[in-house]
C-alpha cells in the first residue's frame, strides 16, 4: 500500500512539474509581437500575391483593348515587371524582418520576465532595440505610401466598373451610350500616341464583363487591404518594440541600483567587521 501511495505522489509531482513548465513557457511567449507578427505576414501575403497576378491582368487588359501596337506599351510593360520584382523583393525581406521582430519580442520578454534574476540586459541589447524602433517607423511610413499607391488602381478600376454600370441602367437609354468612354491615356498610364487608347460604348461593356477584368478590379482591393494590414501591423510593431525599450531601460536602471545597494551593503559589513576586530583587540 506504501509503495503504491508514493508512486501516487511521484506521478501527481510529475504532472505538476510538467503543468508548471508549460505554463512558464506559455508565460515566456511574446503574445503582442506573435499577433504583429501573423497580421504583418498576412498583409504582405496579400499585397505581393494579389498585386502580382493583378498587375498581370492590367498588362492583358490594355494590351488586349487599350494599345494593341506592342511599342507603344513596351515602356508599361518594363515597369511592370520591374513592380513584379519589388514585390518578390518585399515578400522575402518583410518575413525575415518579421521573423527578427518576434525573436527580438521573445528576448524582451525574458527580460522583462528575469528582471529580478541574474539576467543583465546590455547595452547592446538596448541599441539594437532601439533600431528597431527606428526601422519600424521608417517602414512604416514607407507602407503608408504603399497603401495610398494601391489606392491608385482601386479608383481607376472603380471608375470604369461605375461607368460600366451606369450604361446598365435605365436612364442610359435617354442618352447615347457610344458618346459614354474611358480614356486610359488620361491617367497616364499608356502615351497620347496609343491606339484606340480609349473603349466607348458596347466595347466599354464587352471589358468589363471579361474575367481579366473582374479578377483584376477584386484583386486591386484585397492588395490595398494587405496594404492596410501591414501598416497597422507596422504600428503594433511599433508600440510594442517602444514598450520593450522602455522595459529595457528600466530593467538597466534596476539592476544598477542593485548592484549599488549590494556594494553599499558589502562595505557597510566590512567596516562593522573591522570595527568588531578593533574592539576586540582593545579587549
């Protein structure tokens, strides 16, 4: 029976030990930074593919319907293709910098976690926190612009999806629908000299109803709402880092001030040990 009860014992320590070390594990996770982390790599997954296949479906539109004469977008075509090459570029930095962020939120959070242990924080540790924080502004700033610039298509997109629509409707009959066009030379996107450059009427509606459209126009809005996800993650990143420094600076502070108060205390106790020694001696 004795024997029994203590391999009882053993095996509920056992399990106390086990739950007491998944929940310090659990304790150790950086939460705020794995949320960042998830939502910055969901934005960037979004932007880079969608804005990828989009742009392809652009080139097909207006090669297709706006500038059938290969030399006239040869230009649009470059800078298309050189846009599908930041995009590759973007991908592959921001999942390696997201991936450093959350290795980063882990160090501050066993920091922070160890503050009255023997763990040190260096100052090192305290300038590399504090270049993140400037990067991630600096990013952050940069993916604002990012997320304007894919606002760009949305809106020309949108305007010629409304003018689609607006041929649809009843009162279109009143008016004649072949006087209705969308010049894309307007917005810069192909030269003056492009022929047709621009689709009225049927021809208009033929474009809109085909799927390079219709996948384009949905993909340009998922792209601009990665965009949207990633700033946002940029700025939680942002708090968050800022937060960590700030723990840093103070965990620096604390530790100084131990240091002080144990030698203050060291040479306290030498000098009443020698004043014990003194006293004796005279005795």
């Amino acid at each position: 029976m004795e024997t029994q009860s203590d391999e009882n014992q053993d095996q509920r320590q056992d399990k106390r030990g086990c739950f007491e070390c998944c929940i310090k594990c659990l304790g150790g996770v950086p939460y705020a930074s794995l949320v960042a982390t998830i939502l910055c790599f969901s934005g960037v997954a979004l932007f880079c593919g969608c804005g990828h296949v989009a742009l392809t479906g652009t080139v097909t539109i207006l090669e297709n319907h706006f500038s059938k004469v290969t030399s006239d977008n040869a230009m649009l075509t470059d800078i298309i293709q050189l846009m599908q090459y930041i995009i590759y570029g973007i991908a592959s930095f921001f999942f390696l910098y997201g991936i450093i962020l959350l290795a980063e939120g882990f160090y501050t959070t066993s920091a922070v976690k160890e503050l009255h242990s023997e763990f040190k924080t260096t100052i090192c540790g305290r300038c590399i926190s504090g270049m993140f924080v400037f990067l991630t502004y600096i990013l952050g700033v940069a993916w604002l612009g990012v997320f304007g610039f894919s606002a760009v298509p949305v809106f020309l997109f949108y305007n010629m999806w409304s003018t689609c629509a607006a041929m649809k409707s009843p009162m279109a009959n009143f008016t004649n629908i072949d006087s209705i066009c969308v010049d894309a030379r307007q917005y810069g996107i192909i030269p003056w000299n492009a022929t047709p450059g621009k689709a009225c009427g049927s021809t208009l509606g033929d474009i809109c109803n085909t799927n390079e459209f219709y996948l384009s126009y949905h993909l340009y809005i998922v792209a601009c709402a990665g965009a949207g996800a990633t700033v946002i993650a940029l700025i939680h990143f942002l708090m968050i880092l800022s937060a960590n420094w700030a723990y840093l600076k103070d965990a620096s502070h604390m530790h100084a001030y131990q240091d002080i108060k144990m030698k203050e205390e060291r040479e306290l106790q030498d000098i009443t040990s020698r004043s014990k020694e003194c006293l004796n001696s005279y005795t």
